[in-house]
C-alpha cells in the first residue's frame, strides 16, 4: 500500500496497513532540516514563494512520511530592507516601514499596523471578486501549483488550503480586535463578507481539485476562543456550504481548529468533513476523548505535543507518540501528526520516530 492510498483510507475512516503520518511541516523547520542558511532562505522565499513548497516536499521525503502540505503562494514580498537585525517591508511609495519579517514563528511578514481593508458592504462587491475556477487555473499560481502538485503525488499524499471562510477570514480584513467586536456590533456585515469569502474558496478548491489534490485542509484559528455559540454563528454555515460543493468532487476534506477545540468537536463533525484535526494537546485536547465522542463519524488526525517536540526529549516524545497512536488509531480512522505546525527547533530524530512508530503499529 502506498502512502497515498494509506492516508485516503485512514482519512475516510478506514482501517490501512499502518497509521498514515503528517508531521503538519512548515518551511522554517524544513529550512532546519535541510541544512540551508536560515535567515537567506527564509528572505529567498519571501522574494519567490514557490520555494516554500519545494522546501516542504523534500523535508517531508526526507523524512518518509506519508503526506505533505502545500500552498497556493503569495505574492513576492518585495522591498526588504534589512537593518542587521530585523528585516522590513517597506512601502514602495511612502519607503514607510509597514512589516516586519517573523523569523521565529512562520517565516511570513507581520504588518506593523492592523488596518481594516473592508469597511462597507460595498467593498466586499468591490474588493473581494469571486475568481471562476476556470480562470484561476490559467494563472501563474495555479500553475505553479500544478507544477509541485504532480511532482509531489509522486509518492506523498498532497493536501492544500483554498483559503479561509470562516470567522478567520474576517480577522484578516478587518483585523482581530475589530473583528471580534464586529460580530458583536455588526454581525450581519460580517455574515456578508464570509459568505463572499466562502464562494472564493470554493472557486479556488474546483481548481485545486483539477491540478490534482489529495485533500483540503480549512482552517480556523480563532474557533476555540470564540466558543461554541459563536463557531455555530460565524463557523459551521461556511464550512457546510463549502462540504456540500466540493464533497462530489471525491477529494477528502479535513477541519484545522486551532487551541481548545475540546468544546467543539460534536460541530466539527457537524460540517461533514471527513477528518478533524490537529486535537493539539496544549489546548487540553484528548485524542482518546474525541475518538470516543466523534470517532464514529469523523477521522481524526494529530495530537502530538509541540512543546516535547520543540523542548523534551527524546524519551517524551516517543511516550506522547505513543498515547497517541494507543488512543486515536484502534478501529483505524486515525492519522498521527504533531498539535498543530511541527516546530522549527524539533530535532530530526523525533520526527523520524514519528514515522517509524507509526508505521510500525498493529491495530
């Protein structure tokens, strides 16, 4: 069996020849792991974003897992200025410095300043076109993606984001703090913008479905701090409207919430997806207690503890792989991975006993 047959049949809730690992990498910690100069690559990257998928599918086969992450890039980040110590955006018009490159978290670039970029219904008609698949397709990004797509399903199971639609998407263009008190002062005008935001993203997964992705990853990172009341609200509507599309597609869809998603599992499954996920351990997640509550209708996938992964050793991370797998992969429907993104500083070894461990489980 091979690792992308592995992965589709955990995902859809089966039971494969061994449990399907997705360390959930990123290219910061694949910068690490490939022996590159860290601060050149992660600025090389900002300048040519293709290059992050590169990084991430050849760390993964370094590896030997099962699956991978990749993106639909952004746009280059240009105007750098680096002053020896922190590197900055800068505006092209006003040479104002409006980001500044996160080294020590996902390699992107963090605006100084939050600033709303939708403020009236009329600029969700306005700013926020809904793009058709065909057309998507045409353009550089998709092809691209194509590209590292067909180069990657070569031997891993190939998972991508059509980008966000929920309660998240309105922290992006309104910013956090104006957000969470939007859905409080102006819950209609946020409904508006992720209802456009849903319709973008199911544009951009017909695409994906035809560069020829495994699975779909949609994320939340805000839904277990707005709570259940709210992730009902401002949530699941999208998620649903997204699962009824692109389900007849055959790909497999899986839900990323962030945190304590403890208080949400039930509507997680809720929203049709095949697999939830990364049932992160520092959010007070139990593998063992989702497995019991949803695990009759939801694959499940992570669980391994970051911080071990980061900072204990080694003998703790094989312990927590091992809760792991004991309370996520009997009956199947499981995929080990790590509680949220594989953190930068985790040393090869423990990621490769990742690997081993699992594939090495008997149900």
């Amino acid at each position: 069996m091979d690792s992308r047959e592995r992965c589709r049949i955990a995902m859809s809730g089966g039971r494969p020849d061994c449990v399907p690992v997705i360390p959930q990498i990123c290219h910061p910690h694949a910068i690490r792991v490939l022996g590159l100069d860290f601060r050149k690559t992660i600025i090389d990257a900002l300048g040519d974003p293709s290059l992050v998928n590169r990084l991430q599918v050849e760390c993964a086969r370094k590896y030997g897992a099962d699956g991978v992450r990749v993106w639909m890039h952004a746009d280059p980040v240009t105007d750098l200025q680096d002053d020896g110590q922190n590197v900055w955006q800068i505006d092209s018009k006003t040479r104002e410095r409006i980001g500044r490159v996160d080294f020590q978290g996902g390699g992107w670039v963090i605006p100084i300043e939050e600033k709303p970029g939708i403020k009236t219904e009329e600029d969700i008609e306005r700013l926020l076109p809904v793009t058709p698949a065909g057309e998507l397709l045409r353009t550089e990004k998709f092809r691209a993606m194509k590209k590292i797509v067909s180069e990657a399903k070569k031997d891993l199971f190939v998972i991508t984001s059509p980008g966000a639609m929920s309660f998240e998407y309105a922290t992006f263009v309104r910013g956090k703090q104006q957000a969470l008190l939007d859905i409080a002062d102006r819950p209609d005008f946020v409904k508006k913008i992720l209802s456009r935001a849903t319709e973008i993203s199911i544009e951009n997964a017909f695409a994906m479905v035809e560069a020829g992705i495994d699975a779909l990853m949609l994320g939340e990172t805000f839904g277990g701090v707005i709570g259940p009341k709210q992730f009902k609200e401002f949530c699941l509507p999208y998620f649903k409207k997204f699962v009824e599309a692109i389900k007849p597609t055959g790909v497999l869809i899986y839900l990323h919430v962030c945190g304590n998603s403890t208080q949400l599992f039930e509507l997680m499954a809720d929203s049709g997806v095949d697999c939830i996920e990364p049932l992160d351990p520092l959010g007070g997640v139990i593998v063992s207690d989702a497995k019991k509550r949803v695990g009759n209708r939801v694959a499940l996938m992570g669980g391994v503890n970051t911080v071990k992964l980061a900072h204990g050793s080694f003998n703790d991370v094989v312990e927590d792989i091992r809760r792991c797998l004991s309370e996520g992969a009997p009956g199947g429907g499981y995929l080990l991975a790590c509680g949220d993104m594989l953190p930068t500083e985790t040393l090869p070894e423990k990621v490769h006993a990742m690997v081993r461990m699992a594939h090495d489980w008997v149900y």
